[in-house]
C-alpha cells in the first residue's frame, strides 16, 4: 500500500524550509515569515502578486531565492528592492536579517499599496516607494540594489543606465537563461563599464534547473573587471 504521507503538503513553513536544505534561520524568525505569508496570500485575492501560494511552493522559490541573497549581503546594508511585487525578496529579507536597512518600489500602484500594508501589518520599518526605480535613486543611495523576476538583463540595465553612481552593486536572481540575458546585453553595449561576475549558484529542488545570482557593479576611472 502506497505511503500516504508522500509528497504530502508541508504543515508549517519550516517543514516546507528544510525540504530544501534551508535550516539555518533563528528560530523567532519563523512565526514572522509565515504571518508575511498568510498576508501575502490575502491579498494575492485581490491582486495578483504570486503564484506561490502554499508553504511547499513558497519555500522552494521566494525563501530559497531570499535565504541565498541575505548570505551575500554585508551587516547593516542599505538595500532596495527593485519591483518588489507582493515583497520577494525584499520583506524576507528584511524578516531573515534585521539588521539590514531595506527599502522597496514598485511603479505598480496596487502592488505598493499592498505590500505597504503588508509591512505595516508586521510591523517592520521599510519604507515603500510607489514609482520608478529612477525616481527613487534621484533621491536616496545604496549599499546594494536587488531584483527578481522583472526582465532581462537589457531592460534593467536600461532602467540604471544613468544611475550606476547611486549605489554600489545590483544583485540579480536569475534563471538558466542568464546567459543569453548577458549575451544581448553585451551586444546592446550596456555592459562595456560594468563587471558582471555570478555570485552564487543552486539547484532549484525538484527540477534540474540552476538559478543564479548575478552581482554587477560599475568599473571605476582605469579598473578592469576581474570576470
């Protein structure tokens, strides 16, 4: 008789989290990452912020994605998100390290007002900026700006052409196509000052797919890039 607990879903999200390797999160941290969740997932009702809505699904790609970002960021950074959506990553990570300074924007109107309720909800200090990425960086700087899931390379580095001085570096999540992603960007000549090097490297579970996260900064005066 088949085991009926097999592929059975995940009851809590840190059962969900170690299916996936995932077991080096503080322990207070949990109870607030799946009240996120459960926000998160009220308001995906009235809008369309994420197609994750299980603890198995959200673990396996936004907790994932999250966990291998906040191992790249330095103590105390100040971090934007990027077309943040419903907040992956930039709540999680703002839930897995506290001590990081995190901002987040979305041009999307409904998708700030969401996640600004969010965050409100749980009661984290992020700011949330409900316009372009361009207009924030008029105004403010950064350690590190990160994206997920809002175009290719072209598009992003066409959104930061002008805006490489305000901050740091870009840590972008990327599928198995970064590669032809660079390739068009390297053509369009948007990569000619820019090092582009892959910061870190994992297997989705259950597929064979590798998702990558790609850290770009600007050369300065006479540097070469080490890629």
């Amino acid at each position: 008789m088949p085991d009926s607990t097999i592929n059975a879903p995940s009851t809590s999200l840190k059962q969900a989290a170690g299916m996936c390797g995932i077991t080096e999160i503080a322990d207070d941290r949990w109870a607030i990452l799946e009240a996120y969740c459960l926000l998160l997932w009220e308001w995906n009702s009235r809008i369309n912020l994420t197609r994750h809505t299980n603890f198995d699904l959200f673990a396996r790609r936004d907790l994932l994605d999250s966990w291998h970002l906040a191992n790249l960021l330095k103590q105390g950074e100040e971090v934007l998100d990027i077309g943040t959506g419903g907040g992956v990553p930039g709540v999680v990570l703002a839930i897995l390290r506290p001590d990081l300074q995190l901002t987040l924007c979305d041009s999307v109107g409904k998708k700030a007002k969401a996640v600004e309720s969010i965050v409100r909800s749980l009661d984290l200090p992020i700011p949330v900026h409900p316009t372009h990425v361009q207009k924030v960086l008029d105004d403010f700087r950064y350690d590190s700006l990160v994206v997920r899931a809002v175009g290719p390379l072209t598009k992003i580095c066409v959104w930061l052409e002008d805006y490489w001085h305000t901050f740091g570096r870009l840590l972008a999540i990327k599928g198995p196509k970064w590669v032809e992603e660079r390739g068009d960007a390297r053509h369009r000549g948007f990569l000619k000052s820019i090092e582009l090097r892959k910061a870190d490297s994992y297997l989705m579970p259950d597929t064979h797919a590798e998702s990558v996260i790609l850290q770009l900064r600007k050369l300065r005066p006479g540097e070469k890039s080490t890629e």
